[in-house]
C-alpha cells in the first residue's frame, strides 16, 4: 500500500467501530519521506512524501476505509529529561543542548533530549536534575539559528539578556 499524505489525527477524527491499525515509528523516523514498514497488524506500506516533510506524530491517519483505520504510533525511547526551574536554566540547558546539535523537544514544562550519557554527564556536572525515563518524543522544538556572533555579542549573551529583566 503506498501513502503519499496524511489524513488527519486520530484525536480530531470519528473512528465508528473501526479497527485502528498502528503503524509504529521511532521518533526519528516520523521526519522520513520514504521508507516501507509493516503495520501491527502486517500490512505492508510505502510511505512516499515527496512534496514535503511529513512531520508524522502520534495518532496521524494515514489510511482509512470502511473497516480499518491506520495510524501512526511512535515509540517510547530512553531520554533525558530535565525540568529547568526558571527562563534563566531553561536558556543556559537549551544553548548547551544546541551547541552538540541534539534534537530537542518540550512537554509539560520540560525538556526531553534522546538519551546520550556526555549529555548526561554534562548536565548533571553543572548541577542539574536529569532523569532517564522511557518517553515518547512527541514535540520537537523548532529553531532558526543564526550565526554565533554578530560584531561583540555573541548567541549566548543574546539568550542571557531575553532571560534575565532589567528592574
């Protein structure tokens, strides 16, 4: 079966008794535009997004007929997760993350990296809390990136002064 575009999301969509067929994906697979993988139940698919990134997530339909329903499900992988406790810490995590060019994402006030032990040995040297849990990389944060200095400021001290106020 070949599947060029996503339907919808299952949370925004009526099911009606039908069977949901999950198609699992890594988190690092949802960006892929093409690959052949094999549902839950073992229907073979083709995914095929040339147009654009598909930007798969949790629950994206990407078939549907009278009786069946497939849908995406991504994996749980281990991650690091830290809960910064202010915009200064949650600045100072994100540029330390950023700067070893690691994807990034964000739910419920905290940050969820793949885990990677230099990370974590990093981190936790510099005095923050990070768990290894097994979580679901759901939302990615997207950034545009400039480059690291402009004339005397650099990226960093840029981010330091959007965190701190000036009372």
């Amino acid at each position: 079966m070949l599947i060029q575009q996503k339907i919808g999301n299952i949370n925004k969509h009526l099911i009606n008794h039908k069977t949901i067929d999950w198609l699992a994906l890594q988190w690092f697979e949802t960006n892929k535009r093409i690959q052949r993988k094999k549902t839950n139940s073992g229907q073979e698919v083709a995914l095929k997004f040339l147009q654009e990134n598909p930007s798969l997530t949790q629950g994206d339909i990407l078939f549907e007929d009278e009786k069946t329903i497939i849908a995406i499900e991504v994996l749980p992988c281990e991650c690091l997760v830290v809960a910064p406790k202010n915009m200064f810490e949650m600045a100072s995590i994100c540029y330390e993350i950023g700067n070893k060019h690691l994807p990034l994402f964000f739910e419920n006030e905290e940050l969820l990296v793949p885990s990677e032990m230099p990370l974590y040995q990093l981190l936790t040297a510099q005095g923050y809390i990070v768990k290894q849990e097994q979580r679901k990389l759901l939302q990615p944060l997207k950034t545009s990136v400039t480059p690291h200095s402009s004339g005397n400021e650099t990226l960093f001290s840029k981010i330091m002064k959007l965190t701190t106020t000036n009372e």
